[in-house]
C-alpha cells in the first residue's frame, strides 16, 4: 500500500502544482488513499520531496534529481527493487518484474525522459515499452541494467 501510495504521489506532483500537505492528502483521498497529514508529511520526507518555486511567485512539490540519468533515489530503489528480468522483441522492451511493482517500475521507466522510450504500458508484473528503433531498444536494455545492476 505504501509504495502504490508514493507511486500516486510522484504522479499527483509531476501532473498538479501542489503546494501544501493538505492539498496533497485531498488528492491523495481523491485517489481512494485514506491518509493523514501526518502519513503525506513522512512520505514527502521518504520521498525526499521538496518546494520549488513555479515561476508564478508559488511554491510546489517537486522530486529532487540526481545525476544518475536524472532519477531520484527512490525511482533508483523502485527499479531495483522491482526488476526480474527484461528482454527485446523487435522495438519492444519487456521487463519482468516483481508482482505489484511492474505500475510504480513503469513510472520510474517514464520518468526517465529517455528519448527512445516512447511510452510504457504496466500490469501486475509486466511492462511493455515501446521503444523507437530496435538498436534503441538494445541501448536501452544496457543502461537499465546499469541501473538495476548497481
């Protein structure tokens, strides 16, 4: 539950400009989360969350990068923790994971912005990417196993 719960929170942030905790819970409740101030005050520190400024004089939440391909540490975690196996077919990547944790992979994988990954598509314990060509497909499985691998 926690880790669907944070999952939803990276996508309530990247896709709202949230600016409060309370804001935050009401989208989290919104969603089917039934949490407190206090719970959405400890994910944001676990997620290592943090206010910046939006441009319009206003503060939001945001994910703080890494250099690492620009992910966080906990879509670092995520895809480790996930990972089982992957393999190509043509200009498809299909990554195996854990069961449960193929959705929260799938968003680590879009958050990476890597050009060649058009888009992912996520059940239980499957993610099929499409990639643009199949020698991107190649390239991609490499660096993913950096990742996973590290």
């Amino acid at each position: 539950m926690k880790n669907a719960r944070q999952t939803q929170i990276i996508r309530l942030i990247e896709k709202y400009h949230i600016e409060t905790q309370e804001e935050l819970a009401d989208y989290l409740n919104k969603a089917g989360f039934q949490v407190t101030q206090a719970t959405v005050s400890r994910d944001i520190r676990e997620l290592h969350l943090i206010k910046v400024a939006d441009g319009q004089g206003k503060s939001r939440y945001s994910i703080i990068q890494n250099e690492v391909g620009h992910l966080s540490k906990k879509y670092t975690r995520v895809l480790k923790d996930a990972y089982v196996s992957m393999e190509t077919a043509g200009n498809l990547l299909v990554i195996k994971t854990v069961p449960g944790m193929a959705m929260a992979a799938g968003a680590a994988l879009d958050a990476l912005g890597w050009s060649e990954i058009l888009g992912c598509i996520a059940g239980d314990d499957t993610i099929m990417c499409a990639i643009r060509t199949p020698q991107d497909a190649n390239g991609v499985m490499g660096k993913l196993l950096k990742i996973v691998e590290s």
